[in-house]
C-alpha cells in the first residue's frame, strides 16, 4: 500500500485500483471461516526497506471451523458433509406433491448429518423459524440481496458455488428436473467452473410436458422456456474416465413422484 498516509487509510488517489485496508481483509479473512492470528505490514520485496505490504498469518483449526459453520446456520451437526440437495420443494415447510416427500425420504437415506439441503423456492411466505428446524439451508443465506431477484436458476447456481466453497468436500449435488432449477449447474459443469470431483445427479420426476399431458392442457406463459430449462438441467457432461466410482458413468437417476398431476 505505497503512498498512504496512514497505511490503514484509502488510497490519496481515488482513481487508484482499489486496495484492502488491515480492517477489511481481516474481516474478509473471517467470514470464510479463518481464524486471523496476526497481520502488519511487511516489505514487498528484498530490495524494498519501507514496510508497505500488507501481510496476514491465517490458521483454519477444524474444530473452531465447524463451530464458524454452525454459528452461519450453514451447519447443523458436527459433521463435514458430503451431498449436496436443491430443491424448491421440502415436505413439512409448505404443501407439496411427491418431489418434496422425495427429498426428505432421500435425505434420511443418506443421514442428514451427511447432507446439505439448499432450498430454492418461495420463501416470503414461509416462517423463518422453519429452515433450522428441518436444518434446511435457503439462498438468501449464501446470495446478496440485489441477486435474489434473478431466475431461480442463476440463484441457483450463485448458491452452490458458495456452498463449495464453504464445504470443498462436497462429492454429490441433486436436484430435480422439474422446471430446469439445475440447468445453470449442468452449463457450469460442462464449463468446467464445477470441480472435476464433484458428480452431479439430476433426478426425472417428471417434466413440464409430462405433466401438460396429464392435465390435458397447456400451461401458457407461466411456464415459458420451463420445457428448455429441464432439458438442459438433464444435460451432464460426460463424466471423466479417471472417475473410479461407477456410478459416476450414471448421472441420471428416474423417479417416480407420489402422483403425477400437481
């Protein structure tokens, strides 16, 4: 931080790049889940006798980690877990068909502990309380309130990358295929801006034209590109041939819902 009078201070010139003050990296440095055990000021480099660098010493203990998780309400047992779920639908929040109870019932296969489960869906009308008690994560936990307004597919996606990030052990995402709310993550996975670790799995309850045919009617403008969103959310890549988990060669899992028409 050449130049500034004090260190800690902004830079004199405002159309300067802008750079971190000692406050705001540490705070920054925490609310990943650091632990910052100092920071100062330190020489750029052998040549250079001004201490003018910014330096800090970071320790990540993983208990103290857990707790950090935890405290965000991004954590509800004391284990690191390994599924990751998306849904717009979760039996017991709100009324549901057959998609929701699926979840649930997947989830307790699974043992909750050693699942995430990122609910994207209505969430004004639902009572706050809720989400801890089904130990539910929603996406105004993990998105910036400007962002919230965006399809719920880009919410979507916005939310799992910052659930990988918090949980890099992460080895499965699910979701639905209903209304495409994964279609953003199957472009991301075949875009590479998905760890090559991580397996997607999109579950086939049921399509939109599926259920138009149940019904015998169209469903107009209300599901406008619904039809494209789930053919791409049902679009993996192929999954690499280094994978050793055979079941990574199935991405695609069909299922049945409680009753077809909603």
């Amino acid at each position: 931080m050449l130049d500034y009078k004090p260190y800690g201070a902004y830079p004199e010139n405002r159309a300067h790049v802008r750079e971190w003050t000692h406050e705001e990296l540490v705070v920054f440095c925490q609310a990943a889940g650091f632990q910052v055990e100092r920071y100062g000021h330190t020489r750029a480099n052998q040549f250079d006798e001004q201490y003018t660098t910014i330096y800090i010493q970071l320790r990540c203990d993983p208990d103290r980690y857990l707790e950090f998780l935890q405290v965000a309400g991004l954590l509800h047992d004391d284990v690191m877990p390994r599924h990751l779920l998306l849904t717009a639908e979760y039996a017991g929040l709100h009324s549901t068909g057959g998609i929701g109870t699926f979840v649930v019932e997947q989830r307790l296969t699974y043992g909750v502990e050693n699942t995430l489960c990122l609910y994207i869906g209505q969430e004004e009308s639902l009572d706050a309380e809720l989400f801890p008690r089904f130990k539910l994560i929603n996406s105004q936990m993990l998105v910036d309130k400007v962002n919230l307004s965006l399809p719920v597919e880009e919410i979507a996606l916005k939310a799992t990358l910052q659930l990988l990030f918090y949980f890099p052990n992460l080895a499965k995402i699910e979701y639905p295929d209903y209304q495409g709310l994964g279609c953003r993550l199957a472009q991301a996975k075949r875009a590479g801006l998905l760890p090559p670790s991580v397996q997607l799995i999109v579950h086939c309850h049921g399509a939109t034209h599926y259920l138009e045919n149940a019904h015998q009617t169209w469903y107009g403008i209300s599901h406008f590109n619904a039809a494209e969103r789930e053919k791409i959310s049902s679009a993996i890549p192929t999954i690499s041939s280094q994978s050793t988990s055979s079941a990574q060669n199935k991405p695609i899992r069909w299922c049945s819902s409680a009753s077809a028409p909603r």
